[in-house]
C-alpha cells in the first residue's frame, strides 16, 4: 500500500480552506443580521415605526447563508455520489 502524500496534503488544505471560507461568510451573515437589528433598535427608541431599515444589511445576509447553504449542498453531492 502507497500513500500519496501529496494528495493527501492538498486534500486537507482544500478542506480547510473551503471550511474558514464557509465559517467567515456566515460570520459576515450575522453580523449583517445584527447590524440591521441595531438600526431597527435606534429607529425605534426615536419614536420612529421599526419596520423596513436597511434592506442591504438583509439582502446580504440572506446572500451570505445561501451562499454557504449552496456550498453545504454541494458538499453532500460530493459525498453522495457514486
């Protein structure tokens, strides 16, 4: 039995790569999250109605989770296949 080493090496690479990428876009889609929230915090204690704020902030949330569910996805194709 021969163990490429190489391969093996730049496997793991990949896979942790993929994996900080994964972990750093849903971090980014929490933070949109509460970002937005905070607006909706600082409208409403001026009175003003907590509705709408910042559509950006949850248009790039939902980017970013569908991003990574996309890759989650992909993963278990991977996996799954013959």
């Amino acid at each position: 039995m021969h163990i490429k080493w190489n391969a093996l090496a730049q496997t793991a690479g990949i896979s942790f790569g993929v994996t900080v990428a994964v972990v750093a876009v849903f971090a980014l889609g929490i933070l949109a999250l509460s970002r937005r929230e905070a607006a909706l915090g600082a409208r409403e204690a001026e009175g003003g109605r907590a509705s709408g704020g910042r559509p950006a902030l949850l248009a790039g949330a939902y980017a970013c989770f569908a991003l990574c569910a996309t890759a989650v996805g992909y993963g278990l194709v991977l996996i799954a296949a013959p």
